[in-house]
C-alpha cells in the first residue's frame, strides 16, 4: 500500500473552517439538531389527507431536501460546458431513453425503484468517502494512499448498520412492488431478509468489528511512512460512524432517514455551491452586478428547492402536475442520474475536484 505524499495544499479546508465544520464534517449533528423541532412538537409529524401531499410535514420538508439535492446534479453536469462536452451522449440520450422505459413499462418502473433504494445507500456512502478524500489531498497526500481502505469503511459505515439494524425491513418494502407485475421471487425477499435479520446482524459484527481494527492499524502503518493525517477527514468518518450506527441501527426509520438524508443533501448543496458558483455567476453575466453572486446562489437554492416542493405536490399550479405515472418516471430518472453522474463527474483522482 503505497503511502507516498505530495505537496501539502495551504489550507486543510475546502472552503474555510467554519464552512466546512458547519455544511460538512459536523452536518450529521446538524441534521440530529434539526430532527429535534419534530421530536418536541408531535402537530409536525400529524399525518395529513390532503389531496396534493398525503403524509406529515416532516416528510413532506423533507422529501422537498432530498428532491432538491437530486436535482441540482444539473448545474454540475449540464451547466457546466466542460463536463457537459465530455459525456453529452450521457447527458442528452440517456436522460430520455430511461424515462420513456419507466413511463412505459411496469416492470422497469419497479426495477429501478428498487435499483435506487439501494443506490442510494451506495451513492451517500462513496459522497462522504469523495469528501475524505479532498480532504486527504489537501492534506498533501498521495489520493492513492488508502483509497481502497476508505471506500470499504464508507460502505461499512452506511450499508452495515442498515443490513445489521433496525431498518432492513423498510429499506426492504420496495420489493414488495414486484406483486404489481406478480413476481413471487421478488415479493418474497423482504420476507426472507426478515426471517435471517439475525444472521445478517451478526455478518455484520463479524465484518465489521475486524475490519475497523485493521483500518486504523493500516492508516498507523502509513503514517509512519509519510501518510499525514487529516484531522478533517478523521472526524467526519468519526462523526458519521457515530450518527449513522445510532440512527439506522437502533432508531425509528422516520428519524434515520430524515437525519441521514438532511445531512447527506446540505453536504451535497455545499460542494456544487463551492464548486460551481463562480463559474455560473461568470457565465450568467452577473458578475457584472453589486452582489451577483448573492443573486446567482438564490436562483440555485431556488430551482432546487423548487423542483424539490413540485415533487410533494403542494405546487400553486396544479395544471403543471403530471399524471401519477409521469411523476413517478420523473422522479426516478432525476434520481438514477443524480446517482450514477455522480461517480464519474466530480472525480479527484482526475483534478475535477480540489
């Protein structure tokens, strides 16, 4: 395992240490600190039977966050001229052709339902692995150097307590789904995961437990040859570990998952803002302008936001809803996309992130 350093950045921060213990290393304590409005006041978790959201206004803020975050992938991979140029086939084909399949057919609407569930574990755990990682370079690190080891323990600290934990059995339900096009196979895996939540439990430990003792053991080995931690890096996997472990292993599958995905999205918000706000202020021309770049970062929390409240169905323009089936093929495409641009547009090893 090569420990090779390289010039070390001038800064261990991406953006500044404020900004980055708020919106990054510290955000899954500040998406613990905003659960607990809707843990003290219970009228916020009330489900509601209206027509246009049935649910609480729990799910509903935060179902609007996780929409949101999935659709700003656009001002990355679209509005960004670069990385537009290089994959416009991605870009341009691929979008309509995987929406025609799930608008079409049942069975592809289903299929990639539950692809995304557990994209989704995948995708969260490799964005806090890609943000270690920019950590470790602006540490001076060769981005080889324990690369392999933190992908694992990312994977370990998101699937794990998912598989070992409380909530296999949502995570799970998708696949009930598969009744609509009667596969028996398919509806009868949340069954089988259920009846061996033991076993897996204990898979887990089993894994789990030995591979963290070689991982600090590794990262104490490289240090010794040069490796230089970054404090950054080591207390977001800290902090992670600890929310993630508490909140799907032991908690409530409503406050795992508003707390996972809060956090998940302001980290995601943070980085294209850092990452793409110059260039959209400069390519927008407002730039030119007294506080344009103020202006530019409204329109971006603006269109995701918004396309996040489209989703819920609390729009002010209820002609500009879709069928039921056509949000659904919406919804799933924008969040396939969002999952799979994301490995291959924010690459370190390829200097598109620094």
């Amino acid at each position: 395992m090569a420990a090779a350093t390289a010039q070390p950045a001038r800064s261990g921060y991406i953006a500044s240490p404020a900004s980055d213990w708020f919106f990054l290393i510290a955000a899954p304590l500040v998406a613990v600190v905003a659960f607990v409005p809707f843990a003290v006041f219970p009228m916020l978790t009330f489900q509601t039977q209206d027509l246009r959201f049935r649910g609480s206004f729990m799910e509903g803020f935060i179902q609007v966050v996780i929409y949101a975050h999935l659709f700003i992938v656009v001002f990355r991979s679209h509005a960004n001229p670069a990385i537009f140029r290089a994959h416009p086939f991605r870009f341009v084909v691929v979008p309509v052709a995987l929406f025609a399949a799930v608008y079409t057919s049942t069975w592809a609407l289903i299929t990639i339902g539950v692809l995304g569930v557990w994209w989704d574990v995948y995708h969260s755990a490799l964005q806090t692995f890609g943000i270690g990682r920019i950590y470790d370079l602006r540490a001076g690190n060769d981005l080889e150097a324990g690369r392999r080891l933190d992908q694992l323990m990312n994977l370990l600290l998101y699937a794990g307590p998912i598989l070992g934990g409380a909530s296999l059995a949502l995570h799970m339900q998708a696949f009930s789904n598969f009744a609509e096009v009667g596969s028996v196979f398919f509806t009868s895996i949340p069954a089988r995961a259920a009846t061996h939540s033991r076993q897996l439990t204990l898979a887990v430990l089993a894994v789990g437990i030995p591979f963290s003792i070689y991982y600090v053991w590794s990262y104490w080995r490289m240090q010794r040859r040069g490796y230089r931690v970054s404090l950054q890096k080591a207390a977001l996997y800290g902090i992670v570990a600890v929310v993630s472990i508490v909140c799907w292993g032991f908690n409530s599958f409503g406050e795992a998952f508003f707390v996972m995905n809060f956090f998940h999205a302001t980290q995601y918000f943070f980085i294209v803002w850092h990452i793409e706000g110059t260039g959209l202020t400069q390519r927008s021309g407002f730039a030119r302008l007294p506080h344009g770049r103020y202006l530019v970062l409204a329109v971006f929390l603006a269109v995701g936001l918004g396309y996040g409240i489209w989703t819920t169905g609390a729009w002010p323009w209820p002609a500009l809803q879709p069928s039921r089936r056509g949000l659904a093929a919406t919804l799933l495409t924008i969040s396939i996309l969002h999952f799979w641009y994301d490995g291959f547009i924010w690459s370190v090893r390829k200097g598109q992130v620094r």
